[in-house]
C-alpha cells in the first residue's frame, strides 16, 4: 500500500514527540554498562549482547545526550565499521563478527520513559496489567527481553480522524486526535512528562513522510548520525498544528482500583492540519 | 462568567433620534436574547446525549453511542447520585446580554455565552479531572471509567448490570456542545 496521510502523521508525531521530551524535559540519563551476550529467536545470524536498559537516545540534536556508536570488546573500541549494529528500540548491540561470549561495555543515553506507538485501548493497556515495573528495573546483571514493552513507558495511539470543509478548492481541515497513556513509576516524572505536554499547546511540527523515519529493522539508525532538528529543517513547509491538550492523571481513588503500583496519567492532542485529501 | 462576547450593532430607525428610541430597542433586544437562550437550554436539555446522562445508570442507551449496549453513565464511570449536567447547564443559564452603549444608528450590545473549552474544562471525566467527558463524546471515549467501575464494584450501580453489554461496547462520536454553541453563536449574532 501506497504511504497514506495517517502513515505520516504517525510518523512526524512519534519523532516530534520523542525529540520534544528529550529536549524540553532532559528525559535521560547518560550512563555506562554491561552488554550481556543473550539470544533472539528472531535474529539467529547475529550474536546478541543486551545491556540491561531499554530504549537508548538516538536523537542527536539532543545537547548532552550521549549517542551509542558502538561498544568496547574487551577494551577495544567496535563501531558500525566493524559491523556492529547498535538496536536503539531494545538496548542491544549485534553483530555477526564478534565472539558470542565476549566481555563488552559501552556507554549510551537511556530514555527517562521508553516510547511506543500501539494499537492497544486504554482499558487494554491499564486493566489489564500487563505493564508492571519491577522493583529491580534496571537489572544489574540481566538482559531485559527482546521486545517486550517495559515501563517507564509512554504508548501513543491515534485515535480519531475528521476532514471539515476548510477553504474553496477542496482544502480541507483534518482534525487528529491522538492519545498518550503514561505509565511512571514515580510521580515526579509523571507530573514532569504531563506539564512539558500542556505546554505545547499552540506548537507546530514538521510533516515528515513515513520514509524519513531514521530506525531500520533492527533498531538502528539508517544513516548515522539522526538529528531530528536537521530532519524537520530539510523536510519542506507542511505543519502539524497542536490546537489543544488535555493533561490528567488517574484519580487516586481509581489507581487504589488497580492492582500494580504504577502512577498512571494521559495526553490528549487535538492536532489539525490543512490539506487537499482528494487531490 | 462566560466569556464568549458576541458583539452586536442593533440598528435603530435610522431617521429617528436613538436616545429616544433606546428603551424600545433594548427591551427588544432583552426579549429577543431571552427567547434564544431558552431554546438553547432546551435543546441542550433534549438532546440524547443530555437525556441518558440525566437518565442515570438505568437508562437505555437511547443516544445510540454505544451501539444500544448499556448506557453512557456507566460507560464514562459516574457515581450513582452524580449530575454531570448540572455544570453545563448553569453555564448556559449564565449566558447574558450587556448593552455597551448608544450610536447615532441604534444601541450596540454584546452578548456572552460559555465557550466550548470552558464547558470542557467545567466537565472532569469521573477518574481522571484533567479531561472532559463533553469533549469526549465528540471526540472519542475510552471504555476505562466503565472498567474502573467495575473494579469498584459498580460505583454507577447500573455498571454490574449492563456489564456484559457495555464490555462489548463501542463508543460512537456524536456532535454535542460544539455543534449546540456554533448554531446559537449564529443565532445570536442575528439578533
């Protein structure tokens, strides 16, 4: 299927969102580390060492953030010139050229709040309780599993979509909403992530089309270095405009409701945009 | 207060002198803005919407939100003994009109009616205060309320029952306050 206007609005959200946090909020931590060796029954060509972190910065634009490009193997330094892949999403190295067994450490900035896009309600994702921190986070001397989604965690959904007549000549208004579930395990962080969000009110981001996302397959960045600010500068005139946020937490009469103890708050963006949809 | 000023130049007749005519044309208007904002409150009162939420727990799902599945109540997670109405309409009942001052055509007024964003920051979901269960119905509501209640034993008490109903439950987006205060925005500015 041909890219579609919900393709890029998802797209130019999550990394406008990504980037924003990180920017506005400082929500990371640099920080060194163990790579321990692990397996992936989705990756069985590459040897896999997983720190015991989950999603690294990949953004450079973020002042300060210490970007991952690669990792010591027993004191040497190996890059992406050494066929190392560096998974930003899962808080892996992979490679085929290193021994499975080696000793390896590196040092990265970890996200304060890992980021999904999902498909998932918002009963779904906090009812259910499939989202709880362990009290250990982050493992010492463990590998987190591949893919599973760890919270601190923010899980962005797009919601709704409405097209108002806007201007002659089949202009149109699209009116977005797009919903975010934060789940912190403190409330510090919870109250942080909500007031940066009630703040952009107003604010603007960039188109980016879905094929501008700068994470491959296996978690790494296409063409190193990824500089979102850089990205949306190069990417044309085309805006998405934040119209309204709402900013709440879960009651603590309704949290005493749930069993695990995660401070639960939500983001609604109502997002507009101009377009010609049927041109 | 509302704060949505609608600014509006009533013409006198333009030959005569409107000092002298001001009283009339006030009255008129008084009488005109009157008879609007009562047939503002009274369809916001008989809109579906309004009509299951003031129903209650117990009511049928008349609204069609939610696919005849339950009832709005339950699904957004009121407490039985709750009026969510109530807000919104003391807001519209505070709607007024304020006469600004005499022109050598006629008497200018202007009249204030709730924003839309001020009846959805009037409007808390039951479980979380930051968002509106009125910017909800038009724009999407989740099913959470109806599950926290669920694990609160049924706080709207129509919960336990229709739980089988609401579980499987979409909810529909439907146009309600926007809708209702664009119309009468238009309306008021004809006077």
């Amino acid at each position: 299927m041909r890219e579609q206007f919900q393709h890029s609005l998802i797209t130019s959200f999550s990394l406008w969102f990504d980037h924003y946090l990180l920017d506005k909020g400082d929500a990371y931590y640099n920080t060194t580390g163990t790579f321990h060796p692990a397996t992936d029954a989705r990756l069985t060509s590459h040897n896999i060492f997983a720190s015991p972190y989950k999603q690294f910065v990949s953004d450079s634009s973020i002042t300060g953030a210490n970007i991952c490009s690669g990792a010591y193997v027993t004191g040497v330094f190996k890059g992406r010139s050494d066929g190392v892949i560096v998974d930003f999403e899962n808080g892996r190295i992979l490679s085929t050229g290193i021994a499975s067994g080696s000793a390896m450490t590196g040092s990265f900035a970890v996200k304060d709040f890992n980021i999904y896009f999902v498909n998932e309600t918002e009963e779904d994702l906090i009812v259910e309780n499939k989202y709880t921190p362990t009290s250990d986070f982050p493992s010492a001397n463990a590998a987190i599993t591949p893919y599973d989604m760890t919270v601190p965690a923010i899980f962005i959904s797009s919601e709704t979509m409405q097209n108002d007549p806007f201007a002659f000549g089949g202009q149109d208004k699209t009116r977005t909403l797009v919903k975010a579930v934060i789940m912190s395990d403190d409330v510090y962080k919870l109250d942080g992530v909500l007031s940066i969000f009630s703040d952009a009110r107003n604010e603007a981001f960039k188109i980016l089309p879905f094929i501008s996302h700068p994470i491959n397959e296996y978690g790494d960045i296409k063409s190193p270095p990824y500089n979102y600010t850089s990205l949306a500068d190069a990417s044309g005139n085309g805006l998405f405009y934040i119209d309204r946020v709402f900013a709440s937490k879960l009651s603590d009469k309704s949290k005493k409701l749930l069993p695990n103890n995660v401070f639960i708050g939500f983001l609604d963006f109502d997002i507009y945009t101009h377009r010609f949809p049927r041109l | 207060m509302p704060d949505n000023n609608i600014p509006i130049i009533k013409r006198g007749v333009r030959s005569a002198a409107p000092r002298i005519l001001s009283p009339e044309l006030r009255n008129e208007t008084s009488r005109a803005f009157l008879s609007i904002k009562n047939q503002m409150v009274a369809e916001f009162l008989g809109h579906p919407i309004t009509v299951e939420i003031m129903a209650g727990p117990d009511a049928p799902n008349i609204s069609g939100t939610l696919g005849g599945r339950g009832n709005l109540f339950s699904f957004i997670g009121f407490e039985e003994g709750d009026d969510p109405i109530k807000p919104i309409l003391d807001l519209l009942y505070s709607s007024f009109v304020q006469f600004n001052g005499i022109t050598p055509t006629g008497i200018v007024s202007s009249v204030f009616i709730p924003t839309a964003d001020e009846i959805f920051n009037e409007t808390p979901m039951p479980w979380a205060t930051g968002r509106s269960w009125t910017f909800g119905i038009e724009r999407g509501i989740s099913g959470l309320g109806w599950y926290l209640n669920q694990s609160g034993a049924g706080r709207s008490g129509g919960g336990l029952q229709a739980s089988q109903q609401i579980a499987a439950a979409k909810f529909k987006n439907t146009q309600y306050i926007s809708a209702l205060l664009n119309k009468y925005t238009k309306l008021f500015q004809s006077l």
